[in-house]
C-alpha cells in the first residue's frame, strides 16, 4: 500500500492540504496517510501525531522562548516519518519547520520523495535559502509564476498551480437566510489562524467594533475562527457588551458570509487572497512585539506585506501595521471606506485584475493530484 505523510505546521497549511487531499483520497482510496495536521485534516480521517498548535507560534522571540519544545517536535516527527516509511512526504507552507523536518528526512533516507507547497518566499528574505532547498525537494508546487525564475535558477524542479483556495468551491450550498442577520449590514472579521495571533489582534478589534457600535447600529460582526479558536474568542467576547457578534468556524458557512458581506478587516496573510477573490473590499491588520517586527524590517526587502500590494508595487488595500494596528485608525480607515464608493471600487477592480494575471488557468488543486499521483507511480 502507497503511503503519504502530510506534514503542515499551521491551520492556514493544514486548510490547504486538506483542500488537496481530499481529491487525492476519490482519486486514489487505498492510500495509507499520516500527518502533522490539524482540524481540516482530522475531518478527512487523518491522524495527526500531535496537536498542530504545540507548533504554531508567531515571531521570532516566541520561536525562541518555544525552541526546547519546537526541537522535541521536529524530533518527533521525524522519527514518525522514517517508522511510517512514506512513499512521498507532502509539505505545505511553513517553511522553517516543515522543510528543517524534510531536509533531515532527505538525510536519513533518500528514497522518500518530497514535495513541497507553498515556496518560501525568497523574492521578500533570504534569497540564499533556494541553493539549501534544492539539496533535498524533489519537487517544488508555486503560488505565483514570478517565483518560478528563482527556482529555475537553482535547476529545482518546480511547477506553478497557483492558489487551490481561489478556486470556486463546488460544494454544495449552505442555506444561510436563517443563520446571518436580517436587515444588518455584515462585516467579517479575521483575527488569525495562530492563538497567539488572535490574542494580539482581538482585544484590538473587539474596540474597533465598540466605536462603530457608537456609531450605529446598522452593522453586525462575523468572526471567522478556526475550530482550535472558536472557544477562545467566545470566552473573551461579553454578551452584554456585545449583541451583535456571531463566531463561526465552518468552511462553507465562512465562504458564504463572506461573499454577503459589505467590508472584511484581516489579519495579513493568505485569507487577504480568498477575501479578494470574494470581491468584497477590506483592510489588512497585523502587530508584532518591537523586537519581532524590529528584526523583520532587517530582513524584508519589500514595501508591503499583502501579496496584492507587492504584485502592484503600492498601497491598494490599506495596511494597518504596528503603531496603526489600533481600533481608533481601523475604525476611521473602515468608516472612511464606507462612506467612499469609488474607494471601494478602485481597490476591488485593481484586486480583481492582479488575481486574474496570478490565478492559475487550471485546477489548483487538480493539478497538484496529478502531480502527486506521478510520484506514487514512477
């Protein structure tokens, strides 16, 4: 029996592979998995060796505060890979755990082929890291094709797919005329996928959402959660402060709330993507310690940290980073957005553009099956 370990190292990797493999199990049902995964995995009947969150942290101090616990783990899982003995070891997305596990892996046995989604991104730090990678990836899968020339670079076997969760979902249809509010204008909230994220940014946009209630009381706030943070944020949202809150955490549910909402407020990362190709117009929100973003600035090489920024070299989402992250400039930056139409045009014609010029012309996900199924034939 042909044998796949899944290897993420956060939800928003863990929502990817899962959006993959679960084409691969209708293509291919006799295959053995394992993973390193979480909530969306776990859905699909696959194991995880240990919970994705003893993993999961954000910026360089909590890596450092972390890295006893983040040894033992990289520790753990490769001695899980090598007794599970995989056929392919398939990694998604963060890079300085899932490609230190797959460069040992490569070490201890080199017949175990390794694919890897989701490229580091070298064109924004640390260009020297393709030379590494191409020791030990037997294949590489790209968000973008600009990334493709560094790759090719390096003679690193590489294909662009493009974003499996720009794709249209043809699941079936959630009916949500009962579950969002009547006569509310809805706007959507992404306060991360990483607790340690989410206890940063929610205090910050529970305030925002008290000075809009100040203002008026024609909007309702969807939170959308992760399983793993669901409870976290209903634990720290008061219900006679808020009346107007909903969490949610189901995929389908998320996609079609979004899709009725006026205005989403982000957290910096791949949602920013799914939120565009929504067609629904936001801002992007992030904060790290003074130490954490003080070395990340000595390491960027670029202005922006939205992909749709970067691709178009300025501002056409607004970035509210550090200082800005705070619930008096996301509220006058949102209440001015919606009290400007053409504002909310321009950003979504110009986003509706670059994702047209980075969408892959094929099945995402599709494409990366094919891709994997090759490997557990050749």
């Amino acid at each position: 029996m042909k044998k796949i370990f899944v290897l993420t190292g956060e939800p928003s990797g863990d929502k990817l592979a899962a959006t993959i493999i679960s084409k691969l199990i209708i293509s291919q049902p006799n295959l053995k998995y394992l993973s390193v995964g979480g909530s969306h995995l776990k859905s699909l009947g696959i194991n995880s060796i240990f919970d994705l969150q003893e993993i999961t942290y954000v910026g360089f101090t909590s890596i450092l505060l972390n890295l006893f616990k983040i040894r033992n783990r990289i520790k753990k899982t490769i001695d899980e890979i090598i007794k599970f003995n995989p056929d392919i070891l398939f990694s998604v997305d963060s890079p300085d755990f899932t490609l230190r596990v797959a460069k040992k892996i490569k070490k201890i046995n080199k017949n175990i082929k390794i694919i890897h989604f989701v490229a580091p991104q070298v064109w924004i730090w640390r260009k020297n890291r393709v030379k590494k990678i191409a020791k030990f990836i037997d294949h590489i899968l790209l968000l973008f094709e600009f990334e493709k020339k560094y790759f090719d670079k390096e003679n690193i076997k590489n294909t662009f797919v493009g974003h499996p969760l720009l794709e249209n979902d043809p699941k079936k249809k959630v009916f949500i005329a009962n579950v969002l509010p009547k006569e509310k204008k809805i706007i959507s909230i992404f306060p991360g996928s990483r607790k340690t994220e989410t206890e940063v940014l929610l205090p910050i946009l529970l305030d925002f959402i008290k000075l809009m209630n100040e203002q008026s009381s024609e909007y309702f706030f969807i939170f959308h959660a992760t399983i793993e943070n669901k409870n976290y944020i209903k634990s720290k949202i008061n219900p006679n402060l808020f009346n107007n809150i909903d969490i949610i955490s189901d995929e389908n549910l998320k996609s079609q709330t979004l899709s009725n909402s006026i205005f989403a407020v982000s957290k910096s990362g791949t949602v920013s993507l799914q939120i565009c190709n929504a067609n629904v117009p936001s801002i992007i929100i992030y904060k790290l310690n003074f130490i954490n973003f003080f070395i990340l600035k000595l390491l960027v090489n670029v202005k922006f940290a939205n992909i749709i920024n970067i691709i178009n070299n300025k501002e056409i989402i607004p970035e509210l980073l550090q200082k800005q992250c705070n619930a008096k400039q996301i509220y006058n930056t949102v209440s001015y957005y919606l009290k400007r139409p053409d504002l909310i045009n321009n950003q979504l014609t110009i986003s509706k553009k670059t994702l047209s010029e980075i969408r892959s012309k094929t099945s995402s996900s599709d494409e990366i099956v094919s891709i994997l199924n090759e490997y557990l034939v050749s």
